[in-house]
C-alpha cells in the first residue's frame, strides 16, 4: 500500500497533520465494508519513534545516519497491505526520489503532503490541490503567499524550545540552517506527484482526495508497474557470461567452417540442433560474424537467459541480422 511522506518545514505541524491522517484513514478502514480495505494497517513513523534526536541535523555524518535509519523503519514496513506515513523534514528531493524508487519497487504508489505556510505558484501544466481540497488551474509565474509567513514557523519554534512540557524544537541556530536547506516539493517531478499541500490555516488535510488518490474507492487495488530502475536483477549462475561467450564462438566456428568447406557457394542453410542458420547470398568474413557475436553478447549480458536458450536464441539473432 502507499507511501505517503511528509514535508515542510521544521515546526510547521508535520507531525499534527500525520496524527490527523492517521486517525481518519484507521477510522475508514474499521468502518469499511471493503474486504480488501479492512486488511490494510497504517504505520506511523517519525523521528520520534526511531528515537532520533533533533540535534541529529547539525552535523551531516550524525544526519546521514538517521536518514539511513529512516529510510529502513519504512523499508521494513512498505508492502502491499501497509500505507506508511513518513513524517519528518524530507527537505532532500534526493531522499525523497528514493523512497519514491522503493515504493514503486514494492509496487505501490507514494505522494508527498507538504505541510506549508505558504504556496508557490507558477508555470505548471498540472493542478494544485490546497487543503480543502480544492483544485486550483495553473496560473502564469508569479508567487502567492496564503496564509501565514515564516515567521510563524519561527514564532512556534521559540514557543516548543520554552515549553518543558512539551517535545520542545529546534534551536535557534539549527531551525534557521533548515529553513535555509530546504528543497521545496515540485509537483512536476514524478517523485514529489501527487503533491498535496496544506496550508496553515486549514483546519483538516484532504483526507478523501489523498485516500482516493493512494488507495481508491472503486474495490481495485492501485498497481504501480516497476520499471528498469527498480527491479531487482535476478540471480545467475556463476559460469553464464563463460557459457554465454563459448557457445557464440562454437557457432561462429560451424559457420566458418561450413564456408571454408564450401568455397565460391553464396547462401546455403547450416543445419544446427537449435535450429537452421541460413547464410546471406555473399561469403561472411570473420570480423562480419565477430562483430554480430560481440552485439549479441553486449545485448544479453545484463538480461540472463537460459543456458538451453542461448544457442538458438543466437541463430535467430543471426538470421534477422543475416536478412
């Protein structure tokens, strides 16, 4: 099921919209009359429950190691019955493209809610969906701040540090360097779409448009197809490139020979077990046959192929190339 990651600033209410995700989509699954929604579970993961400290982000070995943290607590936890929220900066587009790549390895969708005290406009050819879920049509460069400015973020920040009672923020020094590494989500990148963004004064995040996009209404599952990237390579056999690479050069070697014993005849068909090799009207040289060897070979190294295919597969690639 969906990954779907939090982003904004620190101190903008991650983690108040995270918990409102969580009980409205716990709420939808134990009142739902969909047998394949009532298996879903819902993980809620943050730095808090990994037991990460927000000093962590002063230093960047301290802060490469609590994304590595991170980025495995949702590994764990991504699969098909599973919608993962992911609350916590998510402020580098690099690690926001990689969790996109590991969900789509597990063949389910993501999206990004970005938490925000202000809204950027500009050339887009897609939609903004705000908060309240309404759909907002492209408009021409120019900026539009909504709501309240970061300065709020500031203010609430200054109010979590003084509060004992409370998990308290950043200092001062440490909230104002993220302020400034923060890579603001684009909707126009596959990895940051479907964009949601909330704004500070909506009371609720989208809840039905989110859930519509990442789970559906309709009973069918949403299936995300992995492509090259993501798809694990399976295994071979320790001796295939050896394999690959001798059985091409015994080919190669019967044609040449059926030639050398056949001096002046254009075209004629070289009988194999895997199948009939039929020659083009004119002799083939050596480094003609080499050359077709070497492309065949670059072309399957990376796409294994059965040992009893490799053969045949060859005489059918030299007969297309022979036509």
């Amino acid at each position: 099921m969906p990954l779907i990651l939090l982003s904004g600033y620190p101190s903008s209410g991650k983690t108040h919209r995270a918990q409102q995700l969580l009980s409205d989509f716990t709420a939808r699954i134990a009142s739902s009359s969909d047998p394949r929604h009532s298996r879903f579970t819902v993980f809620h993961i943050n730095d808090q429950s990994l037991g990460l400290s927000r000093d962590v982000y002063r230093e960047a070995k301290t802060e490469k190691d609590a994304r590595a943290t991170a980025y495995s607590a949702v590994k764990r936890a991504l699969g098909r019955e599973c919608i993962v929220l992911c609350d916590g900066l998510n402020y580098i587009k690099g690690f926001r493209y990689q969790m996109y790549c590991e969900a789509k390895a597990v063949g389910t969708g993501s999206c990004v809610v970005r938490s925000s005290l202000f809204m950027r406009e500009c050339e887009w050819s897609g939609t903004i969906v705000t908060g309240k879920g309404h759909v907002e049509e492209p408009r021409t460069a120019k900026e539009v701040h909504v709501g309240t400015p970061i300065h709020t973020c500031r203010e609430i920040n200054t109010r979590l540090l003084a509060d004992s009672a409370v998990d308290g923020g950043y200092t001062e020094d440490l909230f104002e360097n993220l302020v400034f590494r923060y890579e603001e989500p684009n909707g126009m990148t596959r990895w940051d779409s479907p964009l949601f963004t909330v704004l500070h004064e909506d009371e609720l995040p989208p809840f039905e448009t989110i859930w519509e996009a990442m789970v559906g209404s309709d009973g069918k599952a949403k299936v995300v197809k992995p492509n090259l990237a993501t798809i694990l390579t399976p295994a071979t056999d320790s001796d295939y490139l050896y394999e690959l690479d001798k059985m091409t050069q015994e080919t190669l070697q019967i044609i040449f020979t059926w030639q050398k014993d056949h001096p002046g005849e254009g075209g004629g068909n070289i009988k194999l077990a895997e199948g009939t090799v039929e020659l083009p009207a004119s002799p083939l040289s050596l480094p003609q046959l080499q050359r077709l060897r070497r492309q065949y070979i670059s072309l399957n190294r990376h796409h294994t192929l059965a040992k009893d295919r490799i053969r045949d597969n060859f005489v059918a690639y030299l007969n297309n190339n022979f036509r």
